[in-house]
C-alpha cells in the first residue's frame, strides 16, 4: 500500500533543498521503535 505522508514542495533550490529533507523525514520516521514499514521519497508532484 501505497500512502501519502508529507510533500516538500519550497521554491528555493527545490531540487537539492526538497530531496534532503524529504530524505531527513523518511529517516526519523523509519528509525521509530516498533516500525516495520519503508518511507521513501519520490521526484515531482504527488500523483495517486
């Protein structure tokens, strides 16, 4: 399953500046005790 859990979205150096805190975000929820699930980062807009 598939689900939508924050979007990175700031004009300012978006490529660099969105991609490493989406990565910084996805790593904090990852390292939660009692986690078993993958958070990932995806390039562009949030589609469903």
């Amino acid at each position: 399953m598939r689900i939508h859990m924050a979007t990175f979205d700031a004009a300012e150096n978006s490529a660099t500046y969105n991609q490493e805190n989406c990565q910084i975000a996805a790593d904090l929820f990852s390292q939660q005790d009692g986690v078993t699930v993958r958070y990932w980062c995806e390039k562009g807009e949030y589609q469903k």
